[in-house]
C-alpha cells in the first residue's frame, strides 16, 4: 500500500546500483531545474550566461567553442556528483537536492539582458578626424563668463555624445517570415543579438530605443542601427535565430566615418531552435 514505510538502509549498506539511482535522481533533478528556467526564461534564461562563463574561462587555456550542449552535461555531472557529498538516503531526496542544488545557481546567475539597439545620428562625433573626436568625447565648456568683481569664473559643461559605427543591417529570409514579428519575438521564435567584440557589449536587435529603425520589406528586414565606438574600427558579430531557418552567426568590421551594408542571408532548416541552439556557443 502507498504510503507504507518500508525502512532506510544504513550508509553502509548502500550498494553500487543504490548510489547510481542516487546520482541519476540528481541528475534529474538538474535536468529538471534547466527546463523550468528555459521555459520560463526564455531568451534571457541563465543557462546562456552560464555558458558564456564558460566561454571564458575555457578561452584562458585555448577552448572557445564550447557549445550549450556541453554546458548542460556539465551541469548533470554536478548533480550527480553532489549526492556524494550531500549524501541523500532515498532518490526522491536526491532529486530535490539536485532541483535545490541548480535552482540557487541559476538565480544567483544574472539574467542574460542585452541592451536595445540605439539609432545613428549623423551629427556624431564620430564623423569627424580622429583629434576631434577624441576631444569631443570629453566634458566640453558651452558657456563661461567672467566676473571681475570677486574674479569669479562660471562655467557651464556639457558631456559630449559617444561615437558610433553606422550600420545598416538587412536581414533576408528566402521562403519569408513565417508569422507576425511581434508574436514571434513574445515565443522566443525569432531572436537577433550584435555584439561589439572591441568594447565586448551586447544589444537585442528587437529591442529598438529611440531613433533606431527596424523595417520589414517584403522577405527581409533592414536595422538603421548607431552602435557604440571607442576605436576606429572594430569587429561586430551577430547571431540570427529565426523559426524554420538555421541559426546565422557571422562578423564584419565597422569603421567610424563609413557606413557598414552588411546583408545576412538565412538558410531555410526544419530542425526545431531548441534543438539547435544545442549546438551553439552562446558567448555573446
């Protein structure tokens, strides 16, 4: 009958098949806690700043591509290897521990955020020689007047604006975009990140601030996107994920004073995002 106890083993009475269902309860557990904070995090779950972590520490001794795939076995691996240490005495046990144990991890992980694209002005700083604008990024005076009196100096500053690579972005789809944008931006069906490498920022090409431009016209969709500068020239990479299509990552260097037409094409694939994004190094 449920419910009935059916008495604990002693520590020492643990056989090697009781400490393998032990480390496959924790396991799950593990498991477990991933699924909820994909679902329900979706884009911004930790999982994928985790995996950038990764990405770092693994760049220190020469590893890079460390897709998500590995980040998850990781993850099992822990679960597994804890029952050793917090030493649960039933599988249910085990599993809580192993869902406790990845729960505290992912929420003291940071949310992995991306700022909204900015637009261009064509006033910018950047525009102008390199002298100039390195001094018009600095505190400017607009205003000083002088007071003979009491020799009193009033001075009014002004920070100047940051420079920024001009880049327009078009982004084709061959067999169309299958659904209406803001719908699949809400289901995570549709995703598009820039990544500056030089100053090493991040923004959310569906998250537009104001001035940036986003148009969709007919299979393609084109960014007027103003992206933060602080060297002449710098690499930029972005990562496309779209359903129906397979996930486009590519780089391009943008250069101050030009304008950078960059065009990304998306291969059609009938492999669900979740499964791909399985293969990728999210390190950005």
């Amino acid at each position: 009958m449920y419910g009935v106890k059916r008495g604990i083993k002693a520590p020492g009475d643990f056989g090697f098949m009781d400490m393998t269902g032990l480390a496959l309860a924790g396991s799950a557990g593990i498991i477990g806690a991933i699924i909820a904070d994909y679902q329900q995090k979706g884009e911004a779950a930790a999982l994928f700043k985790i995996n950038e972590w990764v990405v770092q520490l693994g760049s220190l001794v020469g590893f890079t591509e460390i897709p998500l795939w590995m980040v998850v076995i990781g993850l099992v691996i822990i679960g597994a290897s804890s029952v050793f240490y917090f030493q649960p005495i039933t599988r249910q046990g085990a599993f809580a521990q192993g869902f406790g144990l990845l729960a505290v991890l992912l929420t003291m992980t940071p949310p992995n955020l991306a700022s909204g694209i900015e637009g261009f002005n064509d006033s910018l700083p950047g525009l102008a020689p390199a002298a100039q604008r390195e001094a018009s990024t600095q505190p400017r005076i607009m205003n000083a007047s002088f007071d003979q009196g009491d020799a009193r100096v009033v001075i009014v500053q002004n920070e100047g604006e940051a420079a920024k690579y001009d880049v327009h972005l078009k982004i084709v789809f061959p067999e169309g975009i299958r659904g209406d944008i803001s719908t699949m931006i809400r289901r995570g069906a549709i995703r598009g990140r820039l990544h500056n490498e030089q100053t090493d920022e991040t923004f959310n090409l569906f998250r537009a601030t104001e001035g940036a431009t986003i148009q969709r016209e007919g299979d393609a969709l084109i960014f007027h996107i103003g992206v933060p500068a602080r060297a002449d020239t710098a690499r930029l990479w972005v990562r496309i994920e779209c359903a129906g299509y397979a996930i486009e990552e590519q780089s391009a260097t943008a250069a101050l004073g030009e304008t950078l037409d960059w065009a990304v094409e998306m291969r059609p694939s009938n492999m669900p995002l979740a499964i791909q994004r399985f293969g990728k190094s999210y390190w950005y």
